[in-house]
C-alpha cells in the first residue's frame, strides 16, 4: 500500500516539476539551480520515507521531519553523515 502512495505523489509530483522546469528555465544558470533543487527534494523524500519507516512514536517522527524539512541542505547533510543511524534510537 505504501508503495502505490509513493508511486501515485511521484507521478504526480514528476509531472508537475516537468512544468515547472519548462516555465523556469531560461539559462544555463537556471538549469543548474533547477537540477540541484530537483537533488534536494529527492534527498528529502526519501529522507522522510526512511524515518517515517521506523518503528516509533508518531510525534517524534514528525518532529524529525519537520527540523529536517525546516533545516534544507544543512538537515540534509547532518542527517545523511551523522543522524542516519542514531533516529531509530530518538524516536524510540
């Protein structure tokens, strides 16, 4: 069931960046601010989908979300190299 959620927002999602990036891009300069975004929506994605997998409190897990999501690049890159493995034992 989960699978066919994350498959319906992607599609959904997919189509909506495809115009998005046809109505943004005017320059190279723009293309690659474009490709790094589309990076880090990806990242945080799958970022989300990791934590709300793990077994434990619901609020705790939002809470994770949400200074991840709050916190852009800087989340991203703490929770990749350093919180990945230690979120289990938070939201416990």
């Amino acid at each position: 069931m989960q699978i066919y959620i994350y498959l319906i927002v992607v599609t959904m999602f997919s189509k909506k960046i495809i115009i998005f990036a046809h109505r943004y891009t005017k320059t190279n300069k723009d293309m690659i601010s474009f490709i790094i975004w589309i990076i880090g929506v990806v990242l945080c994605i799958k970022a989300v989908l990791e934590i709300l997998s793990l077994p434990g409190d619901m609020t705790k897990q939002l809470l994770c979300i949400v200074i991840l999501l709050l916190t852009s690049w800087i989340g991203l890159v703490v929770y990749y190299f350093w919180a990945r493995e230690q979120v289990g034992q938070w939201v416990k």
